[in-house]
C-alpha cells in the first residue's frame, strides 16, 4: 500500500480534466441510466475515470499507441478529453482519429460508416478501417501493475529465505502456506508426485495472478481498479496456455485415449473420435467462461445494487442497498480466492489427465 500511495501521488500532475464548456450543471443532469454505468464500469477503456466535479471530468491518461499507415503514432488518451463518442478529433501524424465506445478509428473511415444514428462498425482486422492499436488500456495497466507487485512481493520472500535460512518470517509466513496449498492441495494430486514440480511455476503464477487482480477489481475507490479477470479476451489467453501446455505435455496414454478410446469397439471410432477431439477444446472454453462470467457477473450484482438508490430516487432506500453491497462485496472477495483456485484446479487436472501414465 505504501508503494501504491506513492505512485498515486507521482501521477496526480497527470490527472487531465475534461471540461464541457459554459454548460451549466442543470444542463447535463440526464435520466439515470444503470445499464450504461454498468457497462462504463466492466468495459476496457483508454485511461482511468476518477471523479466527476462541477461538470468536469477527471481521469488519469494512458498511453495510444497505434501503428497506421503512415507508420507509428503515440499520443496520451487525454486529447480525446474523456469523450466516447467520436465528437473530438485528434490529428497526429497527417492522420486524424476518433474514439468511439472504446475503438479508435480514422475519423475519415468513422465518417463513412455512419448512416444517420447508426454506426456499421468495420472488422477488428480491417486495417484500412482502424489502425492497428497497441495502446496502454486501463486492463493493460493493471495486468502490468499486478505482475510488478507479485514479482516485488516474491523478490522479498526470496530475499527473506535466503536471510533467514529457510525460516519464514513477516511477508513469508504469509505467502509459504499458499506456495504449499497450492503444491499439496493441487499440483500433487491431480499432476502426481513424480511430475508436479515441472508444471508448478505456471500454476503459482496462475494462481496469484488471478487472485490479485480479482481483488484489484474489489477495491472501492482504487484508481488503478480494473475488470481484467471479467475480461473474456484475458481468461481466453490464459486458458489458452493452459490447453497448449496440456497438448504438448500430452504423452501416447492421452494420444491413445484419444484415437483410439479403451473399451469402443472399433465400428464406434468414427463417432468417438470426434467426440474425443472436441472434448479437446471445450476443456478451455469451460475454462475460459467460468471465470470470464464469475468475475462480470459479481461486478454487475454490486452496481445493480449501487444503481437502485438512484433508479429510486428514495432516502429508504440507501440503507437497504448498502447492506447488500456490504454482503455482496464479503462474498466477493470470498470468489476471489475461489476464482483462482478453480482455475488453478481444473489447469492441474487437464495438465494430469495429459501426463498420466497407463493402468495395466
């Protein structure tokens, strides 16, 4: 936390403020919409909304980075001054770009696909549409942040064994019981005795990886809070990796079970193959989606919740509603760690399932 708060106050300078003009603040009073606070909320985006104050938006800018056709772009997200829909243009380079509902396009291109109120959006491979955009987006910056943080807090623990012969203390004796959980608990009995140690790097990393940022998610009032394990292009990577690791680790048991089903009588194999090879993928799919709709559908309960004392407008509300975040929130940190257990879980078993020797 120490570290966090002096980050926060090294990037306060670059907070920027997107005002709206004259426009008064009786103005810009809307209709309460939840379902677009909802959205604003678990969606990716280019930099980190922080407060809103007299009719002035404040957020803390990341980085653009685009690859176009006239080479490399790089400019922060504040000269879009907070607006999603593509009423500000930003020219860089001869080449002039709007941001509309999170996707950045040549303002040109933007212009010929929108026919009145409608928006025909062009193909995410559609170059000539869009550039090519590796920028810095708020999920981006957290899986960043949360792989320094754990590499920081494991340097430490590596240190203190090292100063301390073996003997956990402080930071370790905290992280030692995890280590172990996850190595007794669920490497050694689904991988096996002999061959969990080679696969135990990647399922520490899955583990503490998803646990962090599943709580980074959780914290009220976190500038840098970000919906990374709601986000299903992040739990595809990751269950990903975990279906190559098992594929490659794969010995001619697995291959066999596979191809040739022990058991099938042999005018089966036609149908069983088939099966066999799609139960493959819808391993990691299952994988995929779990965590991907956990993780969203727990963020989307709270601000439901959130959203009640302004779609009711009633001081009795609040009281009500608040409890329930306040127990939805417990449970959430409770999803938390069971998030990243199951998906630690089922890793290890797919992984043990692919290098489980035959029984004779």
């Amino acid at each position: 936390m120490k570290y966090l708060l002096v980050l926060s106050v090294v990037l306060m300078p670059f907070i920027s403020k997107a005002t709206n003009g004259d426009q008064t603040l009786a103005d810009e009073i809307e209709e309460f919409d939840a379902t677009e606070l909802i959205q604003h909320h678990i969606a990716d985006s280019h930099d980190f909304h922080l407060f809103d104050y007299n009719g002035d938006s404040y957020s803390l800018p990341l980085p653009i980075i685009l690859w176009t056709k006239n080479g490399l772009v790089t400019f922060m997200s504040s000269e879009f001054k907070h607006d999603e829909d593509a009423s500000v243009v930003v020219e860089k380079n001869g080449q002039e770009f709007v941001r509309y509902h999170g996707n950045i396009y040549y303002a040109d291109a933007f212009a010929s696909k929108v026919e009145g109120e409608h928006f025909e959006a062009p193909s995410v491979m559609d170059f000539s549409q869009r550039p090519v955009n590796f920028s810095i987006t708020k999920n981006v910056f957290s899986l960043i942040l949360s792989v320094i943080l754990i590499f920081v807090l494991f340097n430490a623990v590596a240190k203190s064994y090292k100063k301390n012969d073996g003997a956990p203390k402080g930071l370790t004796g905290f992280l030692e019981p995890l280590v172990i959980f996850v190595r007794d608990e669920i490497a050694i009995p689904n991988i096996g005795e002999k061959k969990h140690g080679k696969f135990m790097p990647y399922l520490l990393t899955v583990f503490f990886l998803i646990w962090v940022n599943n709580l980074f998610g959780l914290i009220p009032f976190f500038p840098f809070s970000a919906n990374l394990t709601g986000n299903i292009a992040f739990t595809f990577t990751m269950a990903t990796i975990t279906f190559l690791i098992t594929i490659f680790s794969g010995n001619k048991n697995y291959w066999g079970h596979i191809f040739n089903t022990p058991g099938v009588p042999l005018w089966l194999a036609p149908i069983m193959i088939p099966v066999e090879i799609m139960g493959m993928f819808t391993k990691p799919i299952a994988l995929m989606i779990r965590l991907f709709a956990n993780i969203t559908a727990g963020h989307i309960i709270i601000l439901s919740l959130v959203s009640l004392i302004f779609i009711f407008k009633s001081v009795f509300i609040s009281p009500v509603s608040g409890a329930f975040v306040l127990f939805m929130s417990a449970l959430e940190i409770l999803v938390a760690a069971l998030q990243a257990y199951v998906f630690t879980l089922l890793s290890a078993l797919f992984i043990g399932q692919a290098v489980e020797e035959g029984h004779h």
